[in-house]
C-alpha cells in the first residue's frame, strides 16, 4: 500500500498530531517518482500547475502548441517539454501513457454570439477541450490500473456549473468535461483512481487578459468596465484568483488528504456558485 495515500504515511515530511491530522507544514502532496502530465503547460494556470507539481517532486511533462515557451518551463522545473497541437488526434495519441497524473488544462476561448460564432472555432474548442482530454485519459488510465493509482485533475471552470452569453463553445466544452470528469471517476474508482474538476472564476493569466478587449467589443463598453461589470459582476469576492491558487487546488486533489474525493467539482470562484 503506499504510504503517501493517507495522512501522516512515511512519505509525508510534516509531523502527525495524535489526532493524525497532518501539521500545516506539511507538503500538499509528496509526488517524488510521480510523473505528471500538464496541457497547456507553458502559460497561466499550466504552468503554476508545472511548477507546483515539480515542487512537490513529480516529473512534469510541459505539453503545449507554444514550443518555445513549453521548453521553458520544461527547463526551469527539470521536466520534459511536448510540443504538441491538442486539436490534432494523431498528436494527441503520441503523448506518453506512462503518467501517474493528468492535468486536462489547455484551452482557448472564443467570444461571439451564438449567430456569429463560426463554426470551425467552435469544433476546435471541442477537440482541444474534450476530446484531447478523453483521448489523454484514455491512454493514461491503463498504468494507473496497473499501478493502482492515479489522479485525474480537469481544469474545468464556472463555466463548467455556469453559462454566460457569448461562450457557447466555451461553456459547452466546460459543461462536456464535467461530465467526463465524473465518468473517469466512477470507473477508476475501483482501481485507486481519482477525478475531479476544478472550477475557477476569473483567473489573471493571458486568456484573460486577450478577452477583455474582446468582451468590451462584444458587449459595446470599455475595458474598464468588462473587468468590473461582467468579470467580476457575480462574484462575491471583487478580485481575479491567481494562477498559483488554482494550482494549489490542484496539488491538494493529489495528495494524501483528498483520497476520497472524486467526481467533485471545486469551485474557486470567489462565491459565483453561490447565487
Ligand atoms: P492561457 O492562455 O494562459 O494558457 C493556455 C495554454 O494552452 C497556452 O499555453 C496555449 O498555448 C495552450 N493551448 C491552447 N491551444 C492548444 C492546443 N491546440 N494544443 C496545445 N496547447 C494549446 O490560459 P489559462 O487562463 O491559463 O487557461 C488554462 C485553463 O484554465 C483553460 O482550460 C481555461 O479554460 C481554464 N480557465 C481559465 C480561467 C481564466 O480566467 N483564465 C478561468 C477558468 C478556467
């Protein structure tokens, strides 16, 4: 059995209390001899997720269309840069099965109403934010079968529980992920195997940044204004979440205290959800 599964196993450095809760300084997660594959690793979240997960000891795997960014972060947390397109299946099928976690990160977004939105924008948000994740996963679950472990982390989002106009592609992609989430998580149940969303509002990184100004364009108001009035317009907390927030979430879903979460879906979105 291994002992980074429960709190306070040899394999933790942090010190048990009798009660057997972990002390604070523990890691989020001991993933020594662990690999992890991370999409969309070279930006925002993906990369706060590569250098969480490398800080916890895993071999990262930098998987991303931008190669000389990828290599990058590769170089910076000791990992292995994969310069792949996630829209391409055959590209997609050559990516290692060998990884003990999945971080189902990349994505793009596309701003547009549904009676502009063009179609071929629509099919490669779906290609790149469900079926690269299905194919990753499915190519991935074999070993941690075998291994009897493994966790799959899906960067999902509000939108994944939420809809806003103008996102079609994005809040179906979201929503799709949702539910394969929770699939991989009562098939790998059986196995050691853990799935779960994350769901952040909005996050600081440059997807963000790109659709302010799109937003402002679709919406007809300032930049300014798309930050306070629809950005942060629902949500209780009035500030974007940091990339490095999200990867901590993500670290946590693979550590030894959330073993018996899986098929959830955890909001980091400043009390969006809550209305
Ligand atoms: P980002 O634009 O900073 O990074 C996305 C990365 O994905 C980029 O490095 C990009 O090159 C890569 N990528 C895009 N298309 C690809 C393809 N076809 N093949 C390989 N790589 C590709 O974005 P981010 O904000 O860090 O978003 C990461 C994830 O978090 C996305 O799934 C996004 O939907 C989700 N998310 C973001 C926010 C936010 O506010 N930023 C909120 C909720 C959820």
């Amino acid at each position: 059995m291994d002992s980074r599964i429960f709190p306070g196993g040899t394999g933790s450095t942090g010190a048990t209390s009798a009660t057997g809760a972990t002390a604070a300084r523990s890691p989020a997660a001991d993933l020594a001899g662990r690999k992890a594959l991370v999409t969309g690793a070279a930006s925002g979240i993906g990369r706060a997720c590569a250098r969480a997960f490398a800080e916890a000891g895993a071999h990262v795997y930098v998987v991303d269309l931008a190669g000389e960014a990828a290599e990058r972060v590769a170089a910076e947390v000791g990992g292995t840069a994969l310069v792949v397109d996630l829209s391409v299946a055959e590209a997609v099928e050559g990516l290692p099965a060998d990884a003990d976690i999945v971080v189902n990160n990349a994505g793009l977004q596309h701003v547009a109403p549904i009676h502009d939105f063009p179609p071929e924008r629509f099919t490669l948000i779906q290609r790149v934010m469900v079926e690269a994740p299905f194919r990753i996963v499915r190519r991935t679950l074999p070993a941690m079968y075998e291994r009897g472990w493994g966790r799959i982390v899906n960067i999902s989002s509000v939108h994944g529980l939420r809809a806003s106009p103008f996102k079609s592609a994005y809040v179906t992609a979201k929503h799709a992920l949702e539910g394969f989430s929770k699939v991989t998580a009562l098939e790998g149940a059986a196995h050691g195997v853990t799935s779960n969303c994350v769901n952040p509002g909005y996050v600081r990184t440059p997807l963000v940044e790109n659709q302010i100004a799109a937003q402002a364009l679709a919406h007809g108001i300032s930049a300014a204004d798309v930050v306070e009035d629809i950005m942060l317009d629902r949500t209780a907390i009035k500030r974007l979440i940091e990339p490095e927030e999200v990867a901590a979430a993500a670290l946590w879903l693979c550590g030894p205290a959330s073993g018996y979460v899986t098929g959830a879906s955890l909001p980091l979105d400043g009390g969006w959800t809550a209305h």
